[in-house]
C-alpha cells in the first residue's frame, strides 16, 4: 500500500540526477519534514547537448538508467506524494518531449519542465527552510549545471527572481575540453559567464541585500575547498582566487588536489569557477556562506503545502505571479471585475441555452433531454 507519511521530489538537474525522500513527522508543534533518503547520480545531462539542440544517446541513456532506479525506490509511493522536474537542459533540448515519454515510463511519475524562475523559487523554498529566519534580505545563489539562479529574499519570501542561462557543465565542455586548464580558456570562460549574468546584475541594484548565501553542488565545493584548502571562514575572493591559481599551474582538471574537492566535482571545476568568479564581481559579492537546502528541498516543501489546507489553484496562481512579477492587488481587482461581469452573463448565456433546446426538441418531435446549463 502507498505509505502516506512519504514524500519524494526528484530533480533532473544539468549536471546531476537527485532523489529525495523525506517523511512528514506530526508533533505538538506542527508537522516537519524529515529526511530519510538522498540518492545522487552524476548524469551530465547538459554535456550530452549537441550543437543541434538534441540530446545525444549517451547521456540520454545515463538519465533512463538513474531514473530506473529511483523508480524502484518510489514505487510505493502515491502518485500526489512525488514531483519531478527537468530544469535547464531540458528546457532547451529539442527533444526533450520524446525523451520524457521515456523518462517518465522509466521512473513512474509525470516529469515537468520548469521554468527559470520556477526554479529559482523552488531554489529558494528550499533554501529559506535550511536557513534561520533572521529578518534580514539576503541573496541566494545556485550555480547549477546549465543555469544560474539567483533570488532576493527575507525568511521564507522571495522578492526577486532571475534565471541566467549559465552553469557549470558548458565552460567544462567548451573551454576545458580533455581536462585541460588554461590561463586563456578560463579568461573565456569568465567574460562568457559575465555577459550572462550581466542582465542580472542590473535588475539586482533595486534590491539591496545583507549578505549572500550558496547552495547545491558548485557552491559546496568552492566552499569546502576555501576551508579545508586555503583555511577561510566562508567563500571570498582570496579564497577563489587561490583555486583559480591552483588549477592553473596544475594544467589539467584531473589530476588537481585540493582539499574538500570530491572526484566527482573535478570534471566541472573551472566551469564552476569561472562561473562563480563572475557572479562574484557582477553582483559584487564579498563572500559567500553555503547551506544545504536546495532546489530538491524545496520540491519537497512545495508537495508538503499542496498537501495542507492550501488549493492547487492557488499555488498555480502563486506560482504564475512569481513567474511574470505580476501585481498581485491588481490580479485581484481584475479577478473581482471578472466575477462581477461572468454572473450575470453566465445566467443570460444558461436561459438562452434552455430556450434553443427546447425549441430544437419541439421542432423534432423528439422528447427534450434533461441537460445541465
């Protein structure tokens, strides 16, 4: 039987594929999400983007395989307890719609492809739960795979969001092609990155904030390096620029050792790097904390809503107002003008409706059928 008390959110991210499985936990004080799974699987999908828009075989095949086995895992589960999304690789592949028949018959459960500022709300749900509500405005960052998110917020309320279409798997294909790490390439790689961000940076000087906070998988690993590597409280300049060095006299990818870089990171190092090192300067960022709450965490908090006293057809007006920065006291004034003219047109569209039946029965003499208005 499907376990009720289990939700599960998967994220089909650029560079990796994650399962979340979290449990609803009921006490005196409300309910909680728990954590009792995570599973990641580097998939890469953005590295599988040929230059003619499609997915190429292997990678497609790389998704199928990890969306397989978290579909075993979520096989119990009740169809309203799962959400899954294909972020930025999938919102520009052309063939993304065949591959999701394929992917969604491989995992069990439907597979949405957001938008850019869907998931830099989701992003920050998921992030606003890990972080203490502190009443200050603060900007979070997400340096995915294909694109970058990022958003303004006070506690658990986005104010402002932007998707910029870079991440950390194109530089790493593009210019650091075998692992190869040059002063040029990465040079490229960064004015690239920052004309990306450019946008970002000017709609950001209406929104002044307090500090800034990282989260998911570039920004994990450029943190921990900055403490374990180069002994830094948080992520800054120095600490960056002290990466950057140290990939640069190695030459390769590879065969770089620093502390707190896990093996899997190192293919997307310096597409990483070159990515943050922008954001740094475009945003004008001095240093940056990380937290662990993220895109996935926040699928969760989002099905946990849904399942509350809360409508869908709310949280889908919510959603599209976040998505087009709509007046949300002007969507009001229009929904009750709308109201005000439906009712008494619906009522006059209802009579005239009945009057044409009945006449089309009479004429026929057929007996009139019983239909709703």
């Amino acid at each position: 039987m499907p376990d009720t008390h289990l939700l599960g959110a998967v994220d089909l991210g650029s560079n990796s594929f994650r399962l979340l499985v979290a449990r609803v936990e009921t006490s005196t004080r409300g309910n909680r999400l728990a954590v009792v799974e995570s599973i990641r699987e580097g998939v890469r999908l953005a590295s599988g983007l040929r230059d003619d828009g499609t997915l190429d075989d292997p990678s497609r095949q790389r998704a199928l395989v990890a969306l397989a086995a978290f579909g075993e895992r979520l096989r119990s589960f009740s169809p309203h307890a799962v959400r899954a999304v294909g972020t930025s690789t999938l919102r520009l592949a052309r063939n993304a719609q065949r591959f999701l028949r394929t992917a969604e018959a491989a995992l069990g459960f439907p597979i949405e492809i957001v938008s850019g500022l869907e998931e830099a709300r989701l992003v920050y749900l998921g992030a606003a739960h890990s972080l203490p509500p502190d009443g200050e405005t603060r900007l979070v960052v997400d340096v995915g795979g294909g694109s970058t998110e990022c958003i303004i917020g006070v506690d658990r309320a986005a104010l402002w969001l932007e998707s910029a279409p870079v991440g950390c798997i194109v530089p790493a294909k593009c210019s650091f092609a075998d692992g190869r790490i040059s002063r040029s390439a990465f040079d490229a790689a960064y004015r690239a990155a920052r004309d990306a961000l450019a946008r970002t940076a000017a709609a950001l000087d209406a929104y002044p904030w307090r500090y800034a906070v990282g989260t998911s998988g570039t920004a994990e690993s450029l943190w921990q390096i900055a403490r374990m590597q180069w002994g830094a409280d948080a992520l800054d300049r120095a600490s960056l620029e002290r990466t950057r060095a140290a990939l640069l006299a190695c030459g390769n990818a590879s065969s770089v050792q620093l502390a707190g870089l896990t093996p899997d990171r190192r293919p997307v190092l310096a597409g990483g790097l070159a990515v943050m090192t922008a954001l740094f300067d475009e945003l004008r960022i001095e240093s940056l904390q990380y937290c662990d709450g993220a895109l996935r965490h926040g699928l969760l908090h989002d099905l946990h809503a849904r399942g509350g006293k809360r409508e869908l057809r709310a949280l889908a007006i919510e959603r599209m107002l976040h998505r087009h920065r709509g007046d949300a006291a002007h969507a009001r004034c229009v929904r009750d003008t709308a109201l005000s003219l439906f009712d008494p047109g619906a009522t006059g569209t209802r009579e005239a409706v009945q009057r044409d039946d009945y006449a089309t029965d009479a004429g026929t003499g057929e007996p009139g059928t019983d239909r709703a208005g």
